[in-house]
C-alpha cells in the first residue's frame, strides 16, 4: 500500500491540471458561480458530500463551498481553508492557460491554493477510515475584500460539528529559501490590517481670497503629517508596524478652495494592543488638528483584520510533520512577520491555528515577482507540497 506521501506525490499531475483550469476563470469578491461549479464537480467525483453558502452580504450572495470528510468520529474536526477568488488585475503573461476574463487574474495565487486543497480533498476521502477525527474543506470567496471568512462564520460551518481547529497557506515567492518549503514560525505570522476613511470639511473659498473660507488642504496636509509622528514617536522602534495614507481626494478647480478632504489609507500591526492605540490615536489626532484648524475631522474605520496568530503548540506539531515527511530543508520558520493580512485570522479567534506559506520561486527569475504582480508566476512542480502540508497537518492533528 503507498505511503500517505506516496498518495500526495501521486496527485501532482491533478493539482497542476486543477490550478491551470482555475486560472482560466478568475472571478473576484464574493459572489464566484463559475469556480463553484467547478469546486462541486470535482467534489462530486470524489464522493466528498459539500454545502454551498447561503448568506447574503451588502445583496451579493457568497458562493463558499464547504466539504466535510467524516473521519472514524467528530471529536475533533480541522477546517482546512482555501481562498479562491482572484484580482482585478489585467494578466501581462503569455501562457496558453491565461485568464480568459479581461481585467481580472489570479494574481494572488488563490488558484494554487484552491487546486492543493482539492488534491488534499482527494487524498484525505482515500484514507478517511484512518482519521481519527473528522475534516471540514472551507473553499472560501471574498479574501480579497476580507470579508468571505465573516461570511463562513456566519453561515455556521465552524458548527455542526464542530471546528476544534484550522490550518491555512498562501503560495508566495520566498527566493531565500527552497522552492517547496514550507515556511511558518509560532505567533504572529501576519499583520492585523485596518482600512480608514478621513473626512476633513472645511469651508470653500476663492483661491485668491483663503482668509474667507477655512482650508481643508492645509488641515489635512497638517493631520498627514501628525499622523507619521504615531510611528516614528509613539511606538516602541523594535515593533513592525505601518501606518500609509495612500489616496488624498479634493478639489475641482486651480482657484478654487475646496469644502472637503478625502483621505483613505491602512494601517498594520503585530498585535492587538497596538492595532487599538494606532485606531484611538488616530481618531485623537484627526479631530483635534482638524478642530485647531477650524475644520472638521472624522474617521471611518471601514473594515480590518486581526492579526493571524499562531498557536505555538500547533505549529511545532505542524514543522515537526513536514520535517519528517517532506524533509528538513523544507521547513523553513526564520521568517520575518509578513505586513500583509489575511482573513483566516478571524478562524484563529475561534480556534487554534496554523497559517503557513509555501515559496513558489525557483531559480527561475520570473518566479520571484511579488503577488498581485500582473506577470505573477510560481514553481507548479512543487504545489504538491501544498496538497502534504494539508494532508500530514490532518493526520498529525487527529492523531
């Protein structure tokens, strides 16, 4: 009988063939009838019963697939999730399985993702008498807009039965390592991520006649720059943290002094204490520098994560699977935490977890372009080492 590394190897050629008719169909937010319908069809042939999502977010209706592959009980239950939806990004790659919907790519690698996890779902519904436990397959929409995760959860799929745990990867181009390592570190793996709307009103004015208005360009150049001093003077230097204002919107004319300001920007933290002192320090300095100006500042904290934090006795479990199974050189955990976020970390409020990332870049230079690049591409050789990591990750947990 073949080892369960066997079985993982076997499926390579399956997981290749599934990420390259994936990219062909991109689809973005919530709402992904085509890759659905792909998801059930292969989830179909493999015997694998599944629930489509029902909730229905601002009238979008989500299209997650859940799978469920009943073990030898349900004592303990692992989700393992996959994001499927894509970016509105035009593909610059010329490759004969190139997105066939203008404007919107894979460029993220939800492809890769969604594909592993259907080769895991594959191996998984093979061995399933020798789980001793049960597995959930969350194929989850709307990362990108961080919002497909809520969107579970509300739909009750940590429930009935229940999530005693989850696990979670994202292909991303690591050149430092080898290309198939599995790269995790206990604690925080990814930044919280807030996004913000500052709103200044002031009072419009001809522009060569400032004094009889109130400016709001000169109060938000002010509050902009009030804002870096967070970082740079409120903060302990050895934490990684971000705070950007990356879009500014006024005016209408070259004489004219504007009424309003628009700013949006986000900020990243490694923990929740400073993701809440960034969130009421900013509300203090936008309504104070604006109130001194004689304006009017607010904040609109639009949407965030928290940080994907790992627990630590779940991911030395993991590293110690992939060391023994994959080998040593394809455990890969002195990382830095990435800034980037990620909505697998509303699962780890609930339960305990484990977010890791695969390095898709070979010697290859093209590998090495950073996701959401329009010419992202990654190593298809090794994605099977994705399809493992979920596999060992299961039979490890439900041991």
């Amino acid at each position: 009988m073949a080892t369960i590394m066997e079985q993982c190897k076997a499926v390579k050629d399956y997981v290749i063939e599934m990420r390259r008719k994936l990219h062909q169909i991109p689809e973005l937010g919530l709402h992904n009838p085509k890759t659905r319908d792909f998801i059930c069809a292969q989830l179909d042939e493999m015997g694998i019963p599944y629930q489509v999502n029902t909730v229905v977010h601002d009238g979008v209706q989500d299209t997650s697939v859940v799978g469920f592959i009943e073990g030898k009980n349900t004592d303990k239950v692992l989700a393992l999730r996959t994001d499927v939806d894509a970016l509105p990004i035009n593909e610059m790659l010329d490759v004969d399985y190139k997105s066939t919907h203008p404007g919107q790519m894979h460029a993220c690698g939800h492809d890769n993702h969604c594909a592993m996890l259907l080769g895991a779902a594959k191996v998984l519904s093979q061995i399933k008498d020798q789980l001793n436990g049960s597995v959930k397959l969350f194929f989850q929409s709307g990362e990108e807009i961080i919002t497909g995760a809520k969107m579970i959860i509300e739909g009750g799929f940590m429930e009935n039965p229940k999530v005693t745990a989850c696990m979670g990867m994202h292909v991303w181009p690591l050149p430092q390592f080898p290309s198939g390592a599995i790269v995790v570190k206990p604690g925080c793996m990814m930044a919280s991520g807030n996004k913000l709307g500052i709103h200044i009103k002031g009072e419009g004015s001809h522009g060569s006649q400032p004094a009889l208005g109130r400016d709001p360009i000169a109060c938000a150049a002010q509050v902009y720059t009030a804002l870096q001093n967070i970082t740079t003077r409120e903060l302990p230097g050895d934490e990684p943290r971000v705070l950007s204002i990356c879009q500014v919107h006024s005016g209408s004319a070259w004489n004219i002094v504007p009424s309003e300001v628009y700013m949006e920007g986000t900020i990243r933290t490694t923990n929740p204490e400073t993701q809440q002192f960034y969130m009421k320090r900013i509300n203090e300095i936008v309504e104070g520098v604006s109130a001194a100006l004689r304006c009017e500042g607010t904040v609109d904290w639009i949407d965030g994560t928290p940080p994907v934090m790992n627990d630590p006795a779940m991911t030395a479990a993991m590293a110690e699977a992939v060391r023994e199974n994959l080998g040593s050189e394809y455990i890969q955990q002195e990382v830095q935490t990435s800034m980037g976020n990620e909505d697998f970390a509303y699962f780890q409020e609930m339960v305990p977890g484990v977010f890791a990332f695969l390095n898709i870049s070979n010697d290859d230079p093209a590998t090495h372009y950073s996701v959401h690049s329009p010419t992202f591409q990654v190593d298809e050789s090794i994605l099977w080492h994705g399809t493992a990591f979920h596999v060992i990750g299961a039979v490890t947990y439900l041991k």
